[in-house]
C-alpha cells in the first residue's frame, strides 16, 4: 500500500512539474525592428587595432619583464591614430599607465565613462599561427594578442568618437574615456583613475567596460540570440592551502607527507562544491529565455524552486559554465612541494582561484575552505582581489538606453542582464555609480570566446565594424 502511495505522490509531482512547462511560455515581442546602425568603414578600425596590437604591453604581476618605453609608446600611439580625438578632448595620463580623455559635452550633469585596458597577458610564439604581436591583418581578422581582450573596445570606442567629432556631432553629456594597462594584474591604475575624477568632482552617470556579447547559446537548451549585458560580477581571491611536516628520505615515507595532506584538502574542496545560489539577474534570464528552451530544460526553468536540489547536484557534479553561474568557484591551478623527487617536502601548498558569488564574500569562502580542511593538518589563508560587485540597475532610463543602442545593431537580440564570471576594472566604479555594465558589443561563439587568453586570439574586421557603430550608436543616445 506505502509503495502506491508514493507512486501517485509521484506522478502527481511529475505531472505538476510538466504543468508548469507547460504554461511556461514566453511574453509577447515587439516586432523586430530594421537595424539603425550606421555605416562605418570597417578597414578603418581594423588598421588602427592592428597598430596597437603590434606593441606588446604585456603586465606582470611584479612588474619585472614589463617594458615601460612601450606602455608610453601605446599611449602616443593612440594619440596619434585619433587626430580629431586629440584636439577636441583633454587628455590626462594618471600615474605610468593611466589614460583619461574629456570629451566636452552640453552638459557635465551626467556623465559617462567608456572604459578599456589595454595591457595583456603574456603570449609565447608557440602554436600561434601568426605571430601574437603581428597585428596581421588576414582572412578576414586582426591577429594578436590583446585583439579581443581588450584592444578591441579601446580603438572602436575611440573610432566612433573620431567619426562623431568629425561630423560635428557633440554628446548631451560629458563623456570620458578611462583607459588602464594593468588590468590584467589587478593593479593600481583604475582605482586612481576614478580618484582623479572624483577630484574633479566628476561623478559618472553611466560606466560600460568588456563583458559580455552577443551569443546564440546563452543558457543550456537555449537557441536564442541574446545580448548578454554584465550587470554585476564575482569576486576573486585566492586560496592558500598549506601544510608542514618533517622533512626526511623519501626512502621512509610517513603515511601522509605535506603534500599529501594538501591533496587530501584538494579532493574535499572538489568534491564538495558550494551551495546552489539563484542570484537575481540568474532568474531573470531564467524566466525570459526558459520558455524558448527546448525539453526538457524547459522542464528545468519553469521549476528551478522545486528542482533545485537536483539542479544543484547535477551542476556539481558536472562543473562548467552552467554550474558556475550558479555557485561560488574554487579552481585549483598551482601547487609546489619539494625541490627535490626523493626528499620529503618541509612544506607543501596549493592555490585555488575563488570566483565568489553576489551575496557572499571572501570571509565566508575562507570560512567554508577552512571547515572542509578541518583535521587534515592544513591551514587556509586567503588573498583577496575584490569582493562581489553590487548589482547595477536594469529598470530604469540608463538600461533601457544602453538596450536601444544593442538593439539598433542588433535587432535580433534580446537584451538581458547576466553575472559575469571574470574580473574587470569597472568593479571600483561600482561604490559611485548604480549604472554600471560590462558589454563587449562583440557577437561570437563559444569557440571564439576561448580564444581569449589562448593562442590564436584574432577579431573579425566584420565584428569590429560592428563594435563602432554600436558605440556610435550609444554615444549619440548620452
């Protein structure tokens, strides 16, 4: 009899899920508008990234191997590349590495900020099929490192406003163009960017740095063409796992060495991933885009309350993409031990990079990596790079501008808000101004986002054209 029991208690658990699938549909559109974007010369652009790739700004987290001539090289350069830029806005460089241009508006009431690094990670020659700092342009792309991430946006943005200048265009507001080259270091020059504005009682209205783009596969399920727009990001910090023992011949091992007991810390962090966590711009997406998911995901989206601990166990199980938009992270990518194979290490460690979700901080992700090593004979310390950042406004005028000028080039595209998973400069802009967002005006595919930070990093000169018109477009709209 208990066994009938539960099995109409699970059909009828069942059948109120498929319900709700069911009447999970998606709102009206408004028909698609034509495109509003204007024409541009795509080569313009491309030969001008192509100039500022071939100087190879690469940061180091010391400083040692950097080249401080070509950091001041990349900024002449760029001055130079944007003759009308030059003389209609103020330049100010901030510190070594530090680029600000003012460009007059009607009104300074409120102003936007156009933000970009432009220092990269190191590229070895190794598997690339032109040379990292070649800026070739070939097949159709600009080759190189530093041509998505994130010299890209940099030279678009101040292409847009070299054409806009030269046909007498001027914005209704201020707008400033905040340009950093260690971002990829997390380093010092973003911050005293915004301290120098707020010096000069600059309070920015409006701050778009890299993040996300346009892409056809933006939840699992989900063939939809969607503008993802970062509307917040995780925290960053690293994990230190250590632990010490006598050191001895390798010949007479104890049970556990130092380096054992870190392995043994690793492999409960890794089986244990962090609790589920639905952050806010995760459900919006949810509940616009999981009534176009094919089944059964739209099984999954219609009922993410009550199937969340099977979402949970499944996504930990799996890691990814998917399951890191919804939990706190912990990677880990370095470990060291011994000098030597035959000698019992004094003192091993292991790092894991923590990415930490909105709602959570890196005191708490210390505390839980500490609980899981409890008893292992291993300490965790933590070094922390940010927090999470507050999550910008997506209901108000500054939205629904930035939306319109996506969709001018964009038409096909649903704008939506999402949790970028990387770091970036804007984050400092996040304690002044509630309408910060990370959009990297770039439609690509998951092969091509892998491209960042990888060899063979290159941008269409098609998508390129395409980046300026819509920062045209949105600077026309400010």
């Amino acid at each position: 009899m208990l066994w009938w029991i539960l099995l109409i208690l699970a059909l009828v658990y069942i059948g109120l899920l498929a319900y709700r699938a069911l009447r999970f549909r998606p709102a009206p559109e408004e028909a698609r508008r034509p495109p509003r974007a204007p024409a541009v010369t795509e080569m313009a652009v491309a030969v001008k990234l192509s100039e500022l790739v071939k100087l190879p700004t690469v940061s180091f987290m010391d400083g040692k191997g950097e080249d401080p001539a070509v950091f001041s090289a990349f900024q002449e350069k760029l001055h130079a590349l944007y003759p009308a830029v030059a003389e209609r806005c103020e330049r100010m460089l901030i510190g070594e590495k530090g680029i600000i241009y003012r460009w007059p508006g009607r009104s300074g009431e409120k102003p936007s900020v156009m933000m970009s690094h432009y220092d990269v990670v190191p590229a070895p020659d190794e598997n690339w099929v032109h040379p990292p700092f070649s800026g070739a342009i070939l097949d159709g792309y600009v080759w190189g490192r530093g041509s998505i991430d994130t010299k890209c946006t940099l030279a678009a943005a101040m292409e847009a406003a070299e054409q806009l200048i030269g046909e007498g265009f001027v914005p209704e507001n201020d707008i400033y163009f905040c340009f950093s080259g260690d971002e990829e270091v997390a380093g010092p020059t973003a911050p005293a960017i915004l301290s120098a504005l707020q010096k000069a009682g600059v309070r920015p209205w409006f701050v778009l740095d890299e993040g996300g783009g346009i892409v056809s596969d933006p939840l699992p399920g989900v063939s939809r063409a969607c503008a993802q727009i970062g509307a917040c990001e995780k925290g960053q910090a690293e994990l230190i796992f250590t632990a010490e023992a006598l050191p001895g011949h390798a010949s007479r091992p104890p049970r556990h060495t130092a380096l054992g007991q870190v392995a043994r810390a690793i492999r409960r962090m890794e089986s244990r991933p962090w609790p589920l966590r639905y952050s806010p711009v995760f459900l919006q997406m949810a509940q616009t885009l999981g009534p176009y998911a094919k089944w059964p995901w739209r099984l999954v989206y219609a009922n993410l309350g009550p199937l969340r601990p099977f979402i949970s166990l499944a996504t930990g199980l799996r890691g990814g993409e998917f399951s890191s938009q919804l939990r706190t992270t912990a990677a880990f990518t370095m470990a060291e031990g011994s000098a030597a194979t035959n000698v019992l290490p004094q003192r091993a460690m292991a790092s894991a990079n923590a990415r930490i979700m909105p709602g959570e901080n890196s005191k708490s992700a210390r505390r839980r990596a500490q609980r899981i090593a409890r008893g292992l004979g291993v300490k965790v310390e933590a070094q922390v790079f940010s927090e999470p950042s507050p999550i910008s406004r997506t209901d108000d005028e500054v939205w629904r501008t930035l939306c319109d000028a996506v969709q001018d080039v964009w038409p096909e595209a649903l704008p939506l808000p999402f949790l970028y998973m990387a770091c970036t400069d804007s984050r400092h802009y996040s304690r002044v101004c509630e309408h910060v967002y990370r959009f990297s005006a770039l439609a690509w595919t998951k092969e091509e986002r892998a491209l960042m930070h990888s060899y063979n990093e290159r941008i269409s000169v098609k998508a390129l054209g395409r980046m300026q018109a819509f920062y045209q477009c949105l600077m026309m709209k400010l």
